[in-house]
C-alpha cells in the first residue's frame, strides 16, 4: 500500500485518489474522492456555484459529499465496491 502523502501535493485533474478525512463526530474516514475544480465543472455544463469546487467522496451508491481531507494515496487498481 502507498503511503499517505499531504492532500496538498493530490493531483487536481480530476482523478480519483484515496484520501482520508475526519467527520463532525471526529472519526478518521477512509473515501474514494475525486477534485472538482471550477474549469472542470464548466465543462461539464451549467454555471458554476463556488460551494461546488473541492474534494467529492462517494459516501454510498447514491450520495456524494463535499469533504476536506488531509492526506491521500493513490487508489489501487481495483474498481470494485469494498466500501
């Protein structure tokens, strides 16, 4: 497994990354996320609001969550849901 690295040096292109974050109940979380920058949501259509911009966890198969994590790692190969 890759070692965590500061969530400064993630790539911002819209990949996704491992990254590791702590909730409002102070638990360390563990997410598939990706970086939603303002030119990226422009082209993907409509206006952008500001609030949008920043790192996106899918939380479940129908919700996802704007997070501020703290550190990250690659994303393995493996696409399957082991969340």
């Amino acid at each position: 497994m890759a070692e965590r690295q500061p969530i400064e040096t993630a790539p911002k292109d819209g990949s996704r990354v491992t990254v590791y974050w702590t909730d409002g109940d102070g638990v360390l979380n563990e997410s598939i996320a990706q970086y939603r920058s303002a030119e990226r949501l422009k082209a993907l259509g409509g206006d952008v609001n500001p609030g949008d911009v920043g790192w996106w966890a899918a939380i479940d198969g129908h919700t996802q969550k704007k997070i501020e994590p703290t550190s990250w790692r690659p994303s393995s190969n493996d696409e399957d849901d082991d969340a």
